[in-house]
C-alpha cells in the first residue's frame, strides 16, 4: 500500500480550503475558546430580547467555528491515523466541543423557564430570522423537558442508559470469539464479524452452512447473557420517554425529527404488503444459484455474474457524472467544481481511515473521504458520497449556519437516489447486453431486500420488544427469539427457516440505538420514488428535487420530503418504491430465463 507522500496532490483533497496553515487553525481554536469563556456573561438575561438576540449571535458563531475546528482536525487524522500531531489536533478539538457545549448548557432551559408567548414574539422579530427555527425548536420541547434540577438528574443517568451499549459492543467485537472452519479450499479461516457476509457469499454451500452454524451457536452461548443486556438497553429506553412525558419509547425516539408514529406503521403495513414480491425474487435466486430448498444460508449469494467496470477514478468520476446529467447542467457543475477543486481525497493510502464519507465545514464546501478501487461498488460510492455532498452544498449555499444542518431521517435520501439514478444510466447503457443488465438489476434488487425489506423486519422487532416492556413482561432469550423467528417467517415463507435463525437479533448492534433502522428504509423508500419521477417526469420533478436539497433543517424533514414530491405520511409514498420493486423482480425473472 502507498504511503500518503506517493498519492498525487491532485488525489488529495485540499483541507487548506478551512485552514491555510496550522497558526490559522490555533487562532480559530483560541477564538472559540474565547468566546465559550465569555459565554456565561449571557446567563439570566435571556428574558431581554436583545440580550438573547447577541446571545443567539455568540453562540452561532462559537459553534461554527468550534465545528471547523474539530472537521479540520478529525479528517487530518483520517489523511493518516499513525500521524501522532494529527491524534492530538483531534483530541483538542474534541476537548473543545466539550467547553463550547459546556458553556451553553444553560441556555434551553433558561429559555423554557420563560413564557411561551416570549419565545413566540421574539420567532416573529425579523432580527431573529436566522434563529426562528432553533427557538422554535426548543420551544417544541417544553412539553417534555423537567425542571432544571430533574433535568439535571435525567442528563446523569445517561451514562447508566449508554452502559448497555458500551458492554454488548465489548463483548461482540473483542471478549466473542467465533470458531475456525474450512473454506472452499479446504484452508482454515476464523469466522469474523468482517468476514462473515463475504463467507455467505461464498459459491460452495458447505461454506455457508459452517459459518452460519458457526456464528449463531456462538450467539447461542450467550443467551443469558445478550437479553439481559437487551432488556436492560430498552427498559433505559422506556425510563427515557416516561421521564420526558411521551406515551411510548417509540413515541420518543420519533419526537426529534417531528415524525409522527403513523409514518413508522405505514412503513410496515406497505412493506409486508409486498413481501409476496420478495419472495419471488427469493425463489428465482435459488433456481440461479441452484439450490431447490432454498435456505437462510443461500441469500446473499450473488445469482448472476457481474459486469467487469474497471475504470481509473477520472473515468469513473465521469461515468458517475454523466449519468446524473438528469438532475441539469448545474448539479453537474458541483460534481466538476469538486473533482477540479480538490474537495475528495481519492485513494487508500497507510494510515489512512477506512470506508467513506461526506463531511466538512459551512463556511467552505463539503469533503470526500474515499479509498476508491476499480469495481461497480466503488463507482457506486462516488455517485452515494457526492450525493451527500451535494445535498450539504446546497443547503449551506441557501440557509443559515443553524438551520443549514438537515435530519438524519432525510439524510440517506440524496445519496441513495444518486445511486439509484446510476444504475439506471448503467442499465440503458447496457441495454443490449443481457448478462449486464441481469446483474445491475439484482443488484438494485438485492438493496431493496437488504435495506427495505430487512431493515423494516428489524424495525417491527424493535417495536415489539419495546411494547412487551411496556407490557411489564420479560425480555428473555425464549421471548425475543419467537419473536425475531415469527417474523423472519413471515418476511420469508418460502424459506426453511432453521433454528438457529432465531438468534440473528443478537447480532445486531443497531438495536441498542433504538428505532433508527427504519430511517434506512424509509430514505430508500423516498429515494426510489423520487428517482423514479425524475426519471418519468423530467424538469418539474428535477426542481422539486433540487428545492428539497436546498432547505436543510429549515422546515421539519417530512414536509421538506414534501417539497421534493414524496408524502411519507401516507403509505401511497412507499408503496410507489415497492411497485417499482415489483417491476423490477418482473423484469429480472425475464432476464434470467
């Protein structure tokens, strides 16, 4: 693997872009951390309104410099994480974030200790139109925030709430150890949580089946001890919202993106509504891949063989390029202004970090972290990424610092629809070659069984564990395993189920994180569906789209997926994405014959 020093500078991203030099960046230091000690002058004066209103000011531009900070700090650690100057930026500016947010820990409470009709009149000052939305935010809040002194109680017991995830992640990723088996070539290989997928990938079935057995007997061996841990995370998780008023935990987890828990039953309702789709696709995998009981084991081997796309970055950055020529010569313009402006870091390099990512600062332009290698996944990256990207620069472009910031529910939505848009350019560039066009389309299929269909079976999971602890019954390893095993049935009918898949919930980290998986479905959702009416609609759809990447955190995420064209509030919004997925098996069992 190259060093960072043998990666050509144009392969860099040019992190000089937020600051020049490090005396820059200590001056940005030192200037946030002046204005977090001055911070505390503004405490019990919130009730005057041009003392909130310098106050709101201060607070704005502490944090965003104090974000550019630790941005600048944390990506020259990604650049190389060996680099010890680049681990100890990074751990000052983490220490700074901590005195920033410190220092303003006063203020929601301050201002929810003062009359509503306060905050209201203040919102429709036209001094305050930058910070409308944040007080209107925090003003939303009353109904569930304590007294100080409570407040104060509930923020301590955090800590006791994040020891379940603290202890599950210790013992699954360093104390759990998986055993050995053979693989095709009869050499051994340990069972790892990186290496499993790629082992049920594998071609030869006896493979599979070890490393299924193999992992789940492991899990198995912790049935005490993962349920209780389990059950403690979700009793955290119910102490939670009963402490902040809310009828349930669900009820709770959805309160910050102001989404209603009818958006998370629909979800459910449309999806099971489909699963007959799902099970088509199933079967047809099995006929491909030659296996006639068709079992849990089988499926995520790949039915059909790929497509060789081996392309240089700037090849492939173009490819991505010009098949988003739909979106309009403007968005392709952000695209080339980034790869000529050196916004993306390219290549793996010693040291660097691993995976990808969109980051970066408001008062400069988004960052792309990328360890691009020739194949359709890693071109697949650069169109999810620059999605990203794209959906921070037009939203900062458009809104103020605090309101340029958009959910974590709309947040996979621009990325997935980017992707989405690729493979169907790829698709009608292939479209004489049948063996392309047959695997392009498991693939867009096998992300809708993986990220819809799977990801919504994890979140009726989450809801009924939730519910039979508000129930007052016991979380054990026989209760959530009926459950967990009653639904992979059903989401699998034509499927042997065995067993041991009953103990798959055990393997899920994202369940100590709770009611967060749904957002990966509902954003696959609206991305189809949004992809789909760019595709069919043309301009006007394009312009929805384009407003909807635009408005950040300015309006709640539902009524900005409103904009774009997408209600999430009715289930027509996802059964539009499961009809295109109905479509597309149609096409796929053609394809294969």
């Amino acid at each position: 693997m190259s060093e960072r020093k043998d990666i050509p500078v144009a392969d860099q991203w040019r992190l000089e872009d937020i600051y020049l030099t490090d005396a820059e960046w200590e001056n940005a230091l030192r200037a946030a951390e002046k204005l977090a000690n001055d911070f505390g002058r503004f405490e019990g004066t919130l009730d005057k309104p041009e003392s909130l209103l310098e106050c709101m000011k201060h607070d704005s531009a502490m944090l965003e410099i104090a974000s550019s900070v630790f941005a600048y700090a944390r990506m020259r650690r990604d650049e190389d994480n060996r680099v010890s100057a680049n681990q100890a930026l990074t751990a000052r500016a983490q220490a700074l974030l901590t005195k920033v947010e410190t220092s303003a820990s006063f203020l929601t409470p301050e201002l929810l200790s003062l009359p509503a009709e306060y905050l209201r009149e203040v919102c429709e000052k036209p001094e305050f139109a930058e910070f409308a939305v944040t007080l209107r935010e925090i003003e939303r809040q009353r109904p569930h925030t304590l007294s100080k002194a409570e407040e104060r109680i509930v923020a301590m017991a955090g800590e006791m709430a994040a020891a379940p995830d603290t202890i599950y992640t210790m013992l699954a990723d360093a104390d759990m150890k998986f055993p050995v088996i053979k693989d095709e070539k009869g050499e051994d290989v340990r069972i790892t949580h990186a290496n499993y997928i790629p082992l049920m990938m594998n071609r030869d079935r006896g493979v599979r089946a070890a490393a299924f057995e193999g992992l789940y007997t492991t899990y198995q061996s912790f049935a005490s001890t993962i349920p209780a841990l389990y059950d403690a995370s979700v009793r955290a998780d119910i102490f939670s919202a009963r402490t902040a008023k809310h009828k349930s935990a669900l009820e709770a987890a959805l309160f910050p993106d102001q989404v209603s828990v009818s958006v998370y039953d629909n979800l459910v309702s449309a999806v099971r509504r489909h699963i007959p789709s799902l099970a088509r696709f199933v079967k047809r995998n099995g006929k491909l891949i030659g296996v006639d009981d068709m079992r849990m084991i089988d499926l995520y081997v790949p039915a059909v063989e790929g497509i060789d796309i081996k392309l240089p970055f700037d090849q492939a950055y173009d490819l991505v390029t010009d098949a988003l020529s739909v979106l309009g010569e403007d968005y392709q313009d952000i695209l080339r202004t980034a790869r000529r402006e050196r916004w993306i870091d390219v290549y793996e390099n010693e040291g660097k970090s691993a995976g990808a990512y969109s980051w970066g600062t408001y008062g400069t332009h988004p960052y792309v972290l990328l360890n691009y290698k020739e194949n359709l996944d890693s071109v697949l990256t650069i169109a999810h990424e620059m999605g990203h990207s794209a959906h921070t620069y037009l939203s900062n472009k458009r809104q103020p610092y605090l309101d340029a910031e958009y959910s974590l529910f709309v947040a996979e939505v621009a990325s997935t629809t980017n992707e989405i848009l690729v493979l169907r350019s790829l698709m009608e560039r292939y479209k004489g070659d049948r063996q392309a066009q047959a695997f392009l389309t498991w693939h867009l299929l096998d992300g809708f069984r993986g990220t819809v269909f799977r990801q919504t079976m994890f979140a009726e999971f989450e809801r009924e564990a939730h519910a039979m602890a508000e129930r007052g019954e016991a979380l054990t390893a026989d209760s959530l395993n009926a459950v967990y095993a009653g639904l992979n049935a059903a989401y699998y009918p034509q499927v042997h189920q065995d067993p041991l898949i009953a103990y798959e919930w055990m393997r899920i980290p994202h369940f100590y994180n709770a009611f967060y998986v749904y957002k990966y479905a509902t954003g696959f959702s609206a991305a189809m569906a949004l992809a789909e009416g760019i595709l069919q609609e043309g301009e006007s759809a394009v312009a929805r789209y384009k407003e909807f990447l635009s408005l950040g955190s300015s309006v709640p995420p539902l009524e900005a997926l409103r904009v774009a064209g997408v209600d999430m509030e009715r289930p027509e919004a996802v059964d539009r994405a499961l009809d295109a997925f109905d479509a597309l098996v149609e096409k796929y069992e053609e394809l294969t014959k």
